[in-house]
C-alpha cells in the first residue's frame, strides 16, 4: 500500500511498526474500518500528507485532507446557529461522482458561496465524519474549494438507499424495523472476553434482510453495556437479554451489506443503531464535531 510506504518514509518508523498502529486503530474501532481507512487516519494523527484523489466509495470515517470532485445534485437553504458565544452557518449539498452519493457541508464563509444544481466543486483538505444520513464530507476555513457553473442535474429524484436495492459491498443508512430475532446464544467469546452479538432480520418496507449486531451496535440496541448484560445473563438467563431486543419499533440502522455465501443472501453487518428522530441525531453530530456541545 503506497501510504503505509509513505508513513514509513515520513515518519522512519519500521513497517512492523506502522502495521501495528493500523491495526491497533482498527482494534479501537471494533475492526468496522478497512486497513485503508485507519491507514488515512495513522496517517493524519502522524502528519503525513495523504493528499490524493478520492472516490465516494473510497471514504471512510475519520479520513483527513481527502481531495475530492463532485457534481451537486441539490443544494439545500443556509442554516444559521447559535451555541453559548459562537455564532456558525451551514450549508448542506448532496453530490455524486461516478462512484456513489455523498452529502458535503459548508461551514461558515464557505456556506454563503453561490451554487447550484450541476456545478462540479473540487474539494482540498476535506475531512469526512460519518452521521445518520450517511457519510458527509465537512469543508470548513481550512478547506480549498473550486468551483465549476455547470448545467441542471436532471432526471429521477435521487433514491435514498434502502434494503432492496442494496448490492454487496454497499456502506448503507436505512430506517427499518427489527421484525424477528433469532433466540440464539446473544455472547462471543473474543480475546477481550465476552462479547454481545444479536441476529434477526430487519424490514425498512422494501425488503427484509438478516442483520447481525456486534459489539456496540449490539449494546445500542438493546440499551445495555456488556459488562451489565454478563451480569443480567447470570442472574437470569440469556433469554432476558433476547426479549430487551425492541422488535417492531422503527430506527436508524447503518451498516455493511454483504453476501452470505452459505444462504446465497444478503446480510447487513450493523455497526450502529439509531433511536428516530435521524434529522435531530445528524444535527448533533455536527454540532459535536465543531465543538458547540
């Protein structure tokens, strides 16, 4: 990988080295990033340029000074915000490239520029932060930003990404409802002990698909921390834990499709939960990451 050579080189660390800090970010992520993507975000905590080009299937959370060309599809109104003694505007914009979709805030100066439907804006120094809507890449003062007047985007209204259309490989956000859940063993065992892990299948109204829930996802979902979820299984079983899985209740499901090629189906590996209302959750991710609370 020409980044890992690009740490090494930077940073004169050996390549045991450098490898150990990838997987030990991935190993604090719950391994739900790619070698690649904690390579970006070593990189970034190190210092080292990681200035290249990038796709939207190739973003991941946390990736810094990502560069980046896009056409907007829609622009939507300037938001402004007050928080304590800050004052902030923002402004959102869902673009696309030949790869995928993604959405971009503006912030502050860079919210009042003028743009439309069809412009081509290239982005410099971007940093990518992962909300309920799905990836969005975050422009800030320290951002560059081109912009290119182009025509109207036209054609079908854009799709939000939902189960039925989701294809293997697919980093998808969907409001669905766990309609079943598979009464098996809610525990695996892992270097760090156990571990909560729950399977059942999720319907967001277009299709139904099996979801498996690790870790913090899994935590999330039934509102219990592992340490107290070992403690209620000894005291009372198992089963006590399988019957706090809200079933029927709608929420914000994010996560990995991929294909199980033992069933020859798709599943979703869940690595967040979401309680409805998703509009309020994106709102205070991006407040969070500014700072404003």
């Amino acid at each position: 990988m020409d980044l890992i050579k690009a740490i090494i080189e930077k940073t004169k660390k050996s390549e045991n080295e450098v490898w150990g800090l990838v997987e030990a970010k991935r190993k604090e992520l719950d391994y739900l990033i790619s070698e690649e993507g904690a390579s970006h975000i070593i990189a970034s905590e190190l210092g080292v340029n990681t200035k290249s080009v990038f796709e939207v299937k190739g973003l991941e959370d946390g990736m810094k000074g990502i560069d980046i060309t896009l056409v907007i599809i829609e622009v939507y109104d300037l938001r402004k915000f007050k928080r304590g003694n800050r004052e902030g505007q923002v402004k959102n914009l869902l673009c696309k490239d030949s790869t995928g979709q993604v959405n971009v805030s503006l912030w502050d100066k860079k919210a009042e520029l003028d743009l439309s439907s069809g412009d081509t804006v290239h982005i410099e120094s971007g940093y990518v932060k992962k909300t309920a809507a799905g990836m969005d890449i975050r422009v800030g003062n320290s951002s560059g930003l081109e912009i290119e007047k182009g025509k109207q985007v036209k054609g079908k209204p854009v799709e939000k990404p939902n189960l039925k259309n989701s294809k293997d490989g697919d980093r998808i956000g969907v409001r669905a409802s766990l309609i079943g859940v598979f009464r098996r063993e809610p525990f695996f065992n892992s270097p760090e002990g156990k571990q909560l892990m729950f399977s059942g299948t999720i319907d967001d109204g277009t299709a139904s698909m099996r979801a498996i829930f690790f870790r913090s996802a899994a935590e999330s979902l039934v509102g219990i921390s592992r340490e107290k979820a070992i403690e209620a299984s000894k005291m009372s079983g198992s089963e006590i834990l399988l019957d706090k899985v809200p079933l029927l209740t709608e929420l914000h499901f994010e996560g990995k499709v991929k294909k199980n090629d033992m069933t020859d189906s798709m599943e979703i590996i869940v690595n967040r939960v979401l309680k409805i209302d998703p509009e309020e959750e994106v709102d205070k991710e991006i407040e969070r990451i500014i700072g404003l609370n």
